[in-house]
C-alpha cells in the first residue's frame, strides 16, 4: 500500500472520530429527561429498552455467524454499529430537524411533514448510512461484498437502535406511560428498518465503485433509490396500511437475502474456508 494511499485512510479514520465525538454529544439529550425528571422516571423509561433485545438478540447472534463464516473481524462490525448510531443518527436528527424548521418557516401551514417530510427523510437517513460506511470500508481497506453488505448492516443497526432510543425516551420523559407502547410500537417496525436499507444500498454502492461495466453500476445506482423510495413511502400515509407496510418491508429483506445467496457470497465464503 502506498504512503499516500495510508495516509487518507488515517485520514478518513480521524474524520470518523471527529464525526463520532461530535455525534456523542448531539446524542446525549436522547438520554436526559429535564431537571424536574425523578429517578423513578428515568428507571421506568430505561426499562423500555428491554424490549430491544427482541431483535438486537438475533441480530447479534446472525452477525456472529456472518463473522465466523466469512471471517470478518467482529470489532470491525461493532465499530460500524457504533459510527451508525453515533455519527449517521446523530446527524439525521439534526438534519430532519433542521429541515422542518426550514421548510415550515418557508410554506408555513402548506408544509407537510407526512409527505415532505417523509421525502427529505428517506434520501438524507440513507445518504447518511452510505456514507458512515463508505468513509468506514475505506478507512479499513475493505474491498469484497462481503464487508459491504456486513458493515452496512451494522451501521444501519447502530442507527436503528440509537433512534429507537430517541423515540422511547422523547415519549418517555413526557409521559412514563407511554415508553413501552413506543418500545413495542419500534420493534414491531424491526423486521425491515434501517438494518435492511444500509445493507442494500451499501451492497449498491460495491456495484457501482468495486465491479466493472455500466450495468452493474446502474444496478447499484437502482439499488440505492429502491431503498430512499421503499423509505419515504413507508414512512408516508401510504405506509400505514399493514398489506402496504408488509410489502415494503419484503422489498428490502428480499434483496439482502439474494445478495446473501449471490454467486460472489459464494465465493468468498469458499475462500474464507479454504483459507481457514
């Protein structure tokens, strides 16, 4: 590896810490009632979080067998989930938020936040995820789809679960009685949330800038938006019906199992064997 090329990816590796270190305090009020909160409070409204375990559990113990299989460093993938929920998290509330405050200010009672809002939500939430991933594959110098597909998983884990911390905590605080139905409510939204996105459109990013010829690469550009529209449409009213939510939520678990299922996974996880 040439100096030049070590030396962005230490480079890339101090942007990530900086990112990290900055998101760490944009995400501390997610953990802070007011002055006026009791410690009881803070105890039932931590205790919410239990419910987590639901799918953070299989998620783990899937990961694992990832690592195992295809011998990918497991704090490789604990370092994704962290930069997604600490670096793309933090960032997309300040982003969402900012941008109602724009628009709001702009079109006043016009503004709609079912529909605009979800819009805005879909490209930028995923934009966010891409690039954590992107800045992290290359800091490692990580080049196969199998650490693309693995590390975007992780990060759209991190950030899954440090959102649904905010939601959990934001109804919590206002009212204790209201931490476990959003707890229940997340995780009833786990199947096909933010873990799925960022494996697909990680796995979209390798087609385009990891394989040669302009068809793959508009297969991973269409793999990209599939999942900023599958996002913004479930997010929009037109998500809310269950036939609808259940279709969206196939149409990006589906793909992460046929990329799983792909020729090159194959391969690679025969190499990994040969090599073990």
């Amino acid at each position: 590896m040439s100096l030049t090329k070590k030396n962005h990816r230490t480079l890339a590796a101090g942007v990530l810490i900086l990112l990290f270190a900055l998101g760490l305090l944009i995400n501390e009020s997610d953990f802070i009632g007011q002055d006026s909160t009791a410690a009881v409070q803070y105890l039932k409204v931590y205790s919410a979080f239990l419910p987590f375990l639901a799918y953070i559990v299989p998620f783990g113990i899937f990961m694992r067998r990832v690592s195992a299989k295809y011998r990918i460093s497991g704090l490789e993938l604990l370092a994704a989930a962290g930069c997604g929920a600490f670096i793309s998290s933090a960032f997309a509330g300040e982003l969402n938020g900012g941008f109602d405050d724009l628009m709001t200010g702009l079109m006043g009672k016009a503004y709609s936040d079912a529909w605009l809002g979800s819009l805005e939500t879909g490209i930028a939430e995923e934009l966010l995820k891409l690039g954590t991933a992107a800045l992290l594959l290359y800091a490692l110098g990580r080049k196969s789809l199998k650490d693309y597909l693995s590390i975007g998983m992780c990060v759209g884990m991190g950030f899954q679960m440090e959102e649904d911390i905010a939601y959990i905590t934001d109804s919590g605080f206002k009212d204790v009685n209201q931490a476990f139905p959003a707890a229940l409510d997340r995780v009833s939204c786990s199947l096909g949330s933010h873990w799925a996105y960022a494996a697909v459109t990680a796995a979209g990013l390798y087609l385009i800038v990891r394989t040669s010829g302009k068809n793959h690469r508009r297969k991973g550009l269409g793999w990209i938006l599939l999942v900023m529209a599958d996002h913004f449409l479930y997010d929009s009213p037109i998500g809310e019906p269950q036939l609808f939510n259940a279709l969206l939520t196939v149409a990006v678990v589906l793909p992460v199992i046929l990329f799983f299922r792909s020729p090159e996974m194959r391969a690679e996880e025969s190499e990994a064997s040969g090599a073990a």
